[in-house]
C-alpha cells in the first residue's frame, strides 16, 4: 500500500464516521420539522402560505427519509469497504452487495426525485402566472405522486438483487456484463447525474429568475414563509448539484477508458473515495443548509429543543417536590 492508497483509507473512516453521526441526527431533525410542516391543518390554516408549503415538505419528508436509510446502511458500509479494506465473501454477499446496492439505489433515487419534484412545485408556486401556480399539485396527489415513485424505483432496483455477485478480489460486481452497461449509464450516470443535474439547474434558475421579479421580497420585515422554502430548495439543489458532477464523472471514466475497477491506480482509487464523499454529502448537510438559510426551519428546531429543555426542568422540578414532601413527613 502507498502512501496515497493509506491516505484515502483514512479520509474514508474519519470523515465517513463523522458524515455517518451528524448525517444521522440532522434527517431525524430534518423529519421531524417537515412532518410538523406538511400535517394537515384544517382548523389552524390561515393563510394559503401553509397549504402550498405543505407539498413541498411531504416531497422533503420522503427525501429525508430516504436520506437517513442512505446514511444508516449504504454509507456504513462504504466506510467498512473503503476505510476499513473489508472483503466481500460468498457468505456476505447477500447483505453487502445485493441487499445494500437495492437500498442504496431505490432510497438515493426516491430522495433525489422527491428534492426535484419539490423544487419543481417551488417554481409553479413561485410564477406570476395563475395557470402555472393552478397546476401545483393538491396534498392528497402528491401523496399519490410519492407512493408511485417509491414503488417505481422499488422495481427498477429489484434487478440489482440478482446480479450482483462477489468478484475474485473481494469486492461487489455485476455478474453480467449487459447489466453492467446499462447499471452504469442508466442508474450512475443518467438517473443520479445527468438527468438531475440538467433538471435542477434549469429549474433553480427559472425560479431565481421569478423570485427576482416578485416584488413581495419582505413582509413586516421579514422574508415570507413562501420566500424562505423557495431559496432553501435552491440552496440544497445547487449542493445536489455539486456533489454529483464529480460521481457522474467518475462512472463515465469507467464506461469510456476503463472498466476494469479492480485494477486501478491510486490516485484513480483516491478519486473514487473522494466522488464517494461527495456523493453521501447531499443526504448529510441538508439538514445545516436549512437550518443556517431558512428562519422558519431554524425556529422550528428551537422550538423543539427548548420544549425537550423545558419538560426535562418541569419534570426534575416534581422529583425534587416529592422528594420534599416525603422528608417531611418523615
């Protein structure tokens, strides 16, 4: 091993691990506020303000949910591979190969579709034009919308399951050679790179475009609800973005100059640890992107720790009042 090989191992465990906790506990949060975002509120409604935020945070919902099984068990396991060197064996194969890469597709996929479909109901909402804001989907069909996603990208990955197997060197391969091809351009580089990166790059700018034009920027002082979920979405799409250009660069490498990954240089190895960091970084940091752009997203998660600190000192306050009572009539 050389010394760039060492140093791509080690950047794998100790940033992996730290992606890993913090990936973790930002989608609870992340889930957590867009469940209390997108429940119905038939009574409470007062504004249209919250029943157009409402689709936006179930298509935020589901992508936090699948962000967090990504964090739990595909990027575990990328840091056992390439921190850790662990080879696959006959006997592991089902769980670190089979299993993960169907996991690891169908929620990536299902999060990165549901953040388009989210930024894409952002820029109806956002126009000047009634027929385009009418074409916002209702709650009941984006519901719909997101259970046909999930079972779409559910059956597409099924193949994953069959063929891959365990290579002569211990790592995950497709058994097949024509699945291989149509893995690495369908899922690799069309699905999670290009179609994406297109797609949110010319919707982000459309709505840029139109929030510029929209002259209610503030209102009483502050950005609006409607303003605040707009620059949010645009915010983690453009990180989306960033991220995948160099994963969707690397598997290119491998359909047009080299398929052979088993036999690669070191620095084609760091490279692939580094597109692997960045690949994970969308369902990490999507939680601090909006906690550090979004008011409304940030007084939701102070809201729900100062609650948490405040029942902890209610109930300590009735445990030393018992305690009182029972010294006294002792």
């Amino acid at each position: 091993m050389n010394h760039l090989e060492f140093i791509s191992h080690q950047l794998m465990i100790i940033i992996g691990i730290f992606m890993y906790i913090f990936g973790t506990i930002g989608n609870l949060l992340n889930i957590y506020v867009f469940y209390i975002w997108s429940r119905s509120k038939k009574h409470t409604r007062k504004s249209s303000n919250s029943y157009r935020t409402s689709n936006s945070s179930l298509y935020l919902l589901t992508a936090s949910i699948g962000n967090l099984i990504l964090i739990l068990y595909p990027l575990l396991t990328r840091i056992i591979f390439d921190g850790f060197q662990y080879s696959v064996t006959s006997n592991t194969v089902a769980i670190l190969c089979r299993i993960r890469y169907y996991i690891l597709h169908t929620s990536d996929l299902m999060s990165i579709t549901c953040i388009c479909m989210a930024t894409f109901d952002r820029y109806l909402i956002s126009s000047r034009k009634a027929r385009l804001r009418r074409l916002s989907t209702t709650k009941k069909r984006t519901k719909q919308t997101i259970f046909i996603i999930t079972c779409l990208y559910s059956l597409h990955s099924i193949p994953l399951a069959y063929f891959f197997d365990v290579s002569g060197t211990g790592q995950c391969s497709i058994s097949s050679r024509t699945y291989l091809y149509y893995y690495l351009w369908t899922f690799q580089i069309i699905l999670r790179g290009l179609l994406p990166i297109s797609f949110l790059t010319i919707v982000c700018l459309l709505t840029f475009k139109q929030l510029n034009k929209n002259k209610r920027v503030k209102y009483n002082g502050h950005l609006s609800r409607e303003k605040q979920f707009s620059r949010m979405l645009l915010l983690i799409s453009l990180a989306i973005v960033l991220s995948s250009i160099p994963y969707c660069i690397e598997h290119i490498y491998y359909v047009m100059i080299s398929d052979n990954r088993s036999d690669q240089s070191s620095l084609t190895y760091f490279y692939h640890v580094i597109s692997s960091i960045l690949f994970y970084t969308n369902a990490v940091t999507s939680f601090y992107i909006f906690y550090i752009s979004t008011p409304n997203f940030r007084a939701q998660v102070q809201r729900l720790i100062y609650s948490q600190r405040n029942l902890h000192h209610r109930t300590s306050k009735q445990i030393k009042i018992i305690v009182i009572e029972r010294n006294s009539r002792i």
